[in-house]
C-alpha cells in the first residue's frame, strides 16, 4: 500500500510503498476512504509523544470500509462502513468496564501506538468495541471528522463541560476542534464568544454561530475582552488549541464558579503548563481535561447528525490527495489553518 512515512522527528515525511496490515484476532483492517489532517498529527511528527517508533505513519481520524477481521470479531464484516474513536479501548479493564473508555488503561491509537491513517489501509485494535457504524448516506470526509475533532468537541462541551442553554462558552482556538466546540455549543442554545488570531477562523465561527468574536492579534488581553463580552465570565471555556498562553486566558476569562476545560495538547519543555490558580481558587473555578469520546457514546451525537442540527459536513473546508500530505502536515506548525482538511488516500 501507499502511505506517508517519516524517519525522523521534525523531518520531511514521504509518500511510499510499505507492507499491507494484517489484522490483530480481535481487529480488523479498514481501506481508509478518508483521514483528517489533525494538529495533533503535527505534534506526534515533531516528537512530542513519546508512544511513537519510528519510522512512523500518522493519522488517527478516519472513516472507510472494513477489509479484513481478525478471527475473534463477531459484529463487523467486510464491506461494512465504519469510522473509529482516536482512542482504541482493550473492552476489558476498569476504565472501560465504568463505561469510561476514552481513558482506557490499555489504550491503542492509530497514528502514535502504532501506523495510522495517512495510508490507504490501517489496522484497527478490538473492533467490537470500538469500531462505529456509518451510515450509508454519510459521506467518508464527514465521517471522518467524527472520531477526532468533532466527537471530541462534543464530549468536551456536552459531556465535560455540562454546557447549558443560555450560558455563555468561549472557544480559544478555531481549527477544527474548536470550530466543531463553536457549532455544537450554539445548537446547545449557549452564546459562544470565539477567538482566534486568524480572522478566517473567526468568519467560520460566526457562520457556525458564535455570538461574539474577539481577534486575539489585535487584542492585547483576550481574557479580559472576553469578560467583557460576557458580562463577568464566560459560564465554560475550552481551549481547543493548546499552548500556555490560551490555556492561561481560558481560565483568566471565566466568571465566578465556571469551568475550564482543556482539549488541545500543551507540550512543553518541562513536561508542565502555568496555570492561574490564584483565580481557580478565589472563584471555585473549575478545571478538566477531555480526551475523546468512547465509540458506545456516540448515537446521540449522530442523531442530532442525522436530524440535521449539528453539521460537521460544513467544517471540511479542503480535501487532497495523499501525496500533498507530507507538506500539509509540515504546515500545521505555523498555519494550523480553519476547518478541517481531509486526506483521501485512494484519489
């Protein structure tokens, strides 16, 4: 199959000719229609997860058509469309058995615990758990959004962040994940305040509902604008990029007795993030992480999919094939870019 690969951290990746997967017992082999291109696959490739050997194939949020199953799975067969969480739970340890598999103990993740989706097939670790059925009028480039990006923006707004209409959210960092955090909040009757230094990203906010939109390269103090905005704080704030620096202002920006919740990576040098805890203490602010969704979580996010109140369709702004992979993924380190671009390993 093709697929890219890259040799060393930070270096050119390439296109080229590997061995095909086999599937594991309990796996399966997906023919990748396919793959989003994801900040967190520029992460791994500049080095920062320590899961990753090289050499290496990225990718991690995928849709496509089952190939092949491994001799223990019992729910999936070729030819079925499917499109995964990010995070491959085992099924069987205390995480998953309390239903919390995104925090699986002895997760798998295409693209950093083993090849990914930046290829033209991937092996996939127990299907019966994780594997997502798609459904026959989806298109694969939305489907795709759905095991990263836009599942994870819904578990981190609905799930994490407990978001109720009539609130205010504010969305640091309007790429795909943030943007997808913009949409689901607006259709959960919250009023969103955006903010991004890429007035493009801020257009697609507002076409995605965000009440509010604040440009961070003109905006010396972005916690501050925001409440402004907000009359006192926004109720939840999700930094959906990941540096210290929206981390920081997503805490800054919220009101007495809201909640922060931190989606996008934060790698750092010493392994830690400065976080303003003189406010968390002061407000009774509270902080949380998100990290995905588990695959059985799924169907009420796909049904507000199918009745057309949540569109994911309108976040795939770019699509290309795979050899403009190896420099799109370059790319993302200094224009993470608004929306979501797809891969599709097989035009």
């Amino acid at each position: 199959m093709r697929a890219v690969v890259f040799e060393r951290y930070g270096e050119p990746a390439e296109v080229r000719e590997v061995a095909d997967p086999r599937p594991a017992p309990h796996g399966v082999v997906v023919r990748v229609e396919a793959t989003g291109l994801c900040r967190s696959d520029w992460h791994g490739w500049q080095g920062h997860d320590p899961g990753i050997t090289l050499p290496h194939v990225p990718g991690h949020e995928l849709a496509g058509v089952v190939e092949a199953v491994g001799e223990r799975v019992t729910a999936w067969r070729p030819g079925d469309r499917v499109t995964v969480p990010f995070v491959c739970a085992c099924g069987t340890c205390a995480a998953c058995a309390a239903g919390d598999q995104q925090v699986c103990e002895r997760q798998t993740q295409p693209g950093f615990t083993h090849w990914g989706s930046f290829a033209q097939y991937v092996a996939l670790d127990h299907a019966d758990v994780n594997l997502v059925a798609v459904p026959e009028d989806m298109p694969f480039a939305t489907a795709a959004s759905l095991g990263c990006r836009f599942a994870t923006a819904f578990r981190a707004v609905v799930q994490q962040g407990r978001v109720a209409a009539g609130e205010w959210v504010a969305v640091h960092g309007c790429g795909g994940v943030g943007l997808s955090a913009v949409m689901i909040a607006a259709a959960s009757g919250a009023r969103v305040v955006a903010v991004d230094v890429s007035p493009a990203a801020l257009e697609l906010a507002r076409t995605f509902g965000a009440a509010r939109c604040v440009d961070a390269a003109r905006t010396e103090d972005t916690a501050a604008a925001v409440r402004e905005l907000t009359g006192g704080g926004a109720h939840l704030s999700l930094d959906a990029l990941g540096s210290p620096a929206t981390c920081a202002a997503s805490v800054d920006g919220l009101r007495r007795r809201g909640r922060h919740v931190q989606v996008g990576l934060l790698p750092s040098a010493s392994g830690t993030t400065p976080v303003p805890m003189a406010r968390v203490i002061a407000l009774e602010l509270e902080l949380l992480g998100s990290h995905g969704m588990a695959a059985h979580t799924y169907p009420p996010m796909l049904e507000l999919v199918r009745s057309g109140a949540l569109r994911p369709d309108l976040l795939v702004t770019a699509t290309l094939p795979l050899d403009a992979a190896p420099a799109a993924l370059a790319a993302l380190g200094t224009a993470p870019g608004a929306g979501m671009t797809v891969i599709e390993p097989w035009s």
